[in-house]
C-alpha cells in the first residue's frame, strides 16, 4: 500500500510537468552526467531512452532490467533536479561515488523522491554523503554487496518513509539515529552480518522491521510491540519476551524464532484487541506452561516447535474449548528431548500435564516393546539402547500441523533422550594406549568376567567409521585382575595425526557394549619415518620429516646390538629420502636408528 502511494504521488507530479525526452535540450551539467553513465556503462544511447525531462533537467531516469553493466559515474551528482531514480534488475558495479548525495539537491516543490538501486552488483560502503539525500522518501539498496557499517548520516534523511537494505554484507550495529526517523514506517536489514544489540530507543513510528538473518544479541525492546509486522528471527537474542509484544493491539505478525529466547511465554489478554494472524516462537529455549488463551484464538497461526515444552497447560484447552477442534493451525511438534530419569534397572519421564492423561510408550533399539497410561516407570530387563515417546488424551484437540510429520492435526509427540543399558557381565577398569617405534600399543584391564567371549579392537582415522582390525579372546569367566594388550603395527604408515580406539566386547550369547573412545597422537615427525619396501633386498630407501636442517645418522643393527651399517650426511628441513646399501647384510631382522637435530627414532626391517 505504502509503495502505490509513493508511485501514485510521482504520477501525478509527472502529468502536471511538461516531460521532455531529448538529449540536445539538457542543460550542460546533465548532458555530462547522461553522456558519462551511457560511456560508463557500455549501452550507446539506452540510457537516454529511460530519460524524463522538463525545462532542460533530467527529472525521471528509470533503467531498471536493462542489462546495463559498468558503474555509476561522479557526474551522477549533477542530476539535482532528479525525482526518480531506478537502475534496479542490472549488473551494475564498484561503489556509489561520494557525489551521489547531491541527486535531488535542487528540488523545491514538493515530490516523493525514490531512489531504487536494487539487484545489481553495488558494493563498498554507503557514502557518508548519502545523508545529505533529505528529500528522499523511499531509498531500496536490497540484494548488492554493499559492506562496512551503516553511516549514521542515514539518521538525517528526515523524510525517509522507506528504507530497504537487505540482503547485503553490512557489519556492526545498527545507528539508533536510523530507527527515530521521524517518518519512517519501513526498515529492513535483514540478510546482512549485523552485530551488537537492538538499539533501545523511546518511541519509532516504525510498522514494518526486518531484521532477520543477522548477528544480533541482547533484549527484544518493547518497542516491537508496536509494529505491524517485526521479523527478528535467525539472530541470538536472549532473555524474555516482553510482555508487551505478546499482548500488542497493532501485532498481525511476528517471528522471533530460531533465537536464545527463555523462559515462558507471556501471560496475553485477550481483552486487548488481540490482533495477531502469524506468531512464530520455534527453536527457541522457551518452556513452562503453553497459555490456553493462545492455544484458543481462532486465525491464529502459531508455531512452537523446537523448544522445551511439555504438556504443560494441555488441560486448558478443553476447559475453554472442550471438545471442539480448534480452527486454525498450531506447529507444536517437535520438542526438545525430555530427559529420562533412571534408577536402577528402571527409566522414567516427566512429560508435565497429568500423567492420568499421558501414554507412554517404551522402545528399544527403535522397536516399541510396550505401552502404559499414566505411569512413566518401566523396568529394563535386556541390553539396548531405550526411550520413551509420549502423547496426552487432550492434545489431540489442537488441530496441529507437524513440522515432522507433515500432516494436518497430528498427533503431538514427545521424545525422550536414548539411553544405553548394559546387562553384560564385565568390569572394565582402564583402556590406555601409548606410541612406541612406530606402533600403538593398547592395554586394558578388567575385574571380573562372565560368559565373556572376546575383545574386537576398532580403529577409526579422521571422519570414517570404526573398522575392525583385531579381536583378543577373553578369560570367559574371572573374578581376579585380567590384562589385555594388543599391537596395532606400523600406525606411522597412517596418513593422519591423530587415530582413535575402542573396544566391542562380546558374550558368548552375542551381547555387546563399547568400551569409551581412545584417542592417540602420532608424532608428527614419525607420521614420515619409513624404510620401503620392507622386507628389502640391496638397496632401502629411508624417509624421514626434519624440522631443521642439519647433520643426520643412521645407523642399522642386528638384534644383538652391534653396528653392522653406519650411515650419516645433511638433512633439509622438511622430507628427506635417503637411500641405504644393505647388498652386504644377511638376511634377518635389523634395528634402523635414525638420529637428527630434533629427535631420535627407530623402526624394525627384514632384509631378504
């Protein structure tokens, strides 16, 4: 509506104007600017044939969607008299010149002009000069990659009816000069990278902000409660919801979703002309009782999913309403986890509400095993891991739209956390694992055993899954201290730095549990330390990583301990391959000891 206004109000300006469309008849300084922009931006004559003139001026200039590349010219600041700007829909380029805050500067009769330089390629920073722009009521710099803060100057258009920003690469906070134009009913800054708070100021004649999509932090100020529509979703406000926004008499939508938000939900009275169509609250940290009264309002649409209530408040519904499917649509599903309470060999949940009106249902490993009405608590019997899903008799009157199941008054769920339950008879006390010579060595222990069957040892490197590369048999039954210890060979073969362990450990009746994750580093100079091939035949080649250069020595040994090879030179910093003669060496296992300026390693080869 706001934006027919402004068209219909420069119509009727125009009509009332003697319009002009040739170029010869401009006045010097906005010949120059129109022969600069049709050169700067490559179309011959274009640019002229989107031109209004009156009295040698250039009034109109309206180029949108014309494919117009290049960028805008100094000399655009000629055009004082300049009503309408729009040069939306093109690729134009580079940043605004300083001199475009002088469009319009001569105008004395009163216009509504617009400017409208959306869906180009813009970028930079707004120029300071931009405030001097007074006259404008409607500016629209959306979808470009203007950067760098918002100039506080914008705080000295006075007559800004409309400001769109969106969809830019903006930083900082938002100038609380911009949010008390006097005149100002439309702001949007959403999709930019907008940092620090809301600013918090008195009054705003504001009825549609956009903020969305940013980094904003801090308080939701009460100010929000005026607007028509407010978009402060997508950003990392905190604290509660003001009172006053959820009980506003000119709120017809409202999202503050995908926030920090806590606490509970306002207490709103519906007496005050309650006026809202669109309110959504998801994915939030907000809990307590749902208020009935907004569970209730017909044409409500109402989402509040992906936070942490319960069937707190459920009652209320049939108590206003009872009976009756409600007319509107309510996103109640889902919730954060419920957490299960365990005691001993029993789970439990608390899902709020009366438990009399609860169905629990009890699953194990995805597979449900059993249903109660009204009590929570349900004895474990068998390993698994378990949880509990739970529905109430009286939700089903909201006429919920399910964000994961899709369907029109679904049924409202909550889950509980999974939890893993053990019955294997076995008591791990330590899993370590050291790096020696190029291997990882892993030792465990246990207390006791029972119907035990064997230890399967998994390796997992970087983002793959575990993989199984050995199994130890297991003592079966055992009350005495056990250890165990297996090898994993040659880890510096592995292109990683860090690998990680755990332990399956299986019964004779094929039961299972993970021991806990086993994190090794592998020296990084070791990661390159390698004899190849091995076994080796006459000639070896030794690789190595050295963090300096400098002297090395090699030396190869039997497993007596003598010296049968002595081999030394100058490392380089970094990967050094160096070729050993083993032609005179029997065949055997032999000891390679590598020693440089940063370390001393050693590793085992054969030679056929």
């Amino acid at each position: 509506m706001k934006a027919k206004v402004l068209l219909i109000s420069i119509f009727i300006y125009f009509i009332a104007s003697p319009f002009k469309t040739n170029a010869q008849s401009l006045i010097p300084q906005d010949s120059i600017a129109m022969s600069d922009f049709d050169n700067a931006t490559g179309k011959t004559g274009i640019v002229y044939a989107g031109m209004t003139t009156s009295a040698g001026r250039v009034i109109y200039l309206d180029l949108h969607n014309k494919h117009l590349t290049g960028k805008i010219p100094p000399s655009i600041g000629n055009l004082t008299e300049l009503v309408r700007l729009d040069l939306s829909n093109n690729q134009l380029s580079d940043s605004l010149p300083s001199s475009f805050g002088n469009i319009g500067d001569s105008i004395t009769t009163y216009v509504l002009l617009t400017i409208n330089l959306s869906n180009n390629n813009l970028s930079g920073k707004i120029p300071a000069s931009f405030g001097n722009l007074t006259k404008v009521k409607s500016v629209d710099l959306s979808y470009n990659q203007f950067s760098g803060m918002l100039p506080s100057s914008l705080g000295s258009m006075t007559d800004l009816v409309q400001l769109i920003l969106n969809d830019n690469q903006f930083t900082d906070s938002i100038p609380s000069s911009i949010l008390q134009l006097p005149n100002l009913t439309q702001l949007a800054l959403d999709s930019n990278h907008l940092t620090g708070k809301i600013p918090s100021i008195p009054k705003s004649p504001l009825q549609d902000l956009s903020l969305s999509h940013n980094r904003l932090r801090g308080t939701i100020p009460d100010y929000i409660g005026n607007l028509h529509t407010g978009d402060l979703s997508f950003n990392q406000l905190s604290d509660t919801i003001p009172s006053n926004v959820l009980n506003s008499t000119t709120l017809a939508s409202l999202s503050i979703s995908n926030n920090h938000l806590t606490g509970n939900i306002p207490v709103v009275n519906i007496k005050n002309n309650f006026t809202f169509k669109n309110l959504d609250l998801s994915n939030n940290l907000l809990k307590g009782s749902i208020t009935p009264t907004l569970l209730n309002l017909e044409d409500l649409q109402f989402r509040l999913n992906y936070n942490q209530f319960t069937f707190d408040g459920i009652e209320g519904i049939t108590q206003t309403k009872a009976n009756d499917y409600l007319s509107y649509a309510v996103v109640y599903t889902p919730q954060a986890n419920l957490p299960l309470i365990k005691n001993g060999d029993s789970i439990s949940v608390s899902a709020g509400g009366n438990p009399v009106n609860d169905t629990f249902r009890l699953f194990r490993n995805d597979t449900l095993l059993t249903t109660q009405v009204g009590d929570s608590v349900f004895s474990l019997t068998r390993p698994g891991k378990y949880n509990i899903t739970v529905t109430h008799s009286d939700a089903d009157k909201i006429y919920n739209q399910s964000t994961l199941q899709g369907g029109i008054n679904s049924i409202l769920l909550l889950n509980s956390d999974v939890i893993s339950y053990n019955l294997l008879p076995l008591e791990l006390l330590s899993f370590t694992g050291t790096i020696q010579h190029g291997d990882a060595l892993l030792q465990w222990q246990t207390s006791s055993e029972t119907n035990m069957d064997n230890f399967v040892v998994q390796r997992i490197i970087g983002g793959m899954q575990f993989q199984d590369i050995g199994h130890v048999n297991a003592a079966g039954n055992s009350h005495i201290l056990k250890q165990y210890n297996y090898i994993d060979n040659d880890i510096n073969k592995i292109n990683s730095d860090i690998v990680h362990y755990r332990l399956k450990m299986i019964d004779k009746d094929g039961a299972f549990i993970f021991s806990n994750i086993l994190t090794l580093k592998i020296n990084t100079l070791d990661s390159k330390f390698n004899i190849y091939p091995n076994p080796s035949k006459n000639i070896a080649a030794v690789s190595f990583n050295s963090t300096a250069a400098g002297k090395y020595t090699i030396d190869i040994m039997d497993l007596s301990g003598k010296i049968v090879t002595h081999i030394e030179g100058t490392a380089t910093t970094g990967f050094n391959i160096v070729n050993a003669n083993l032609k005179m060496l029997a065949q055997g296992t032999y000891i390679l000891n590598l020693k440089t300026l940063d370390s001393i390693r050693s590793l085992k080869f054969i030679k056929n």
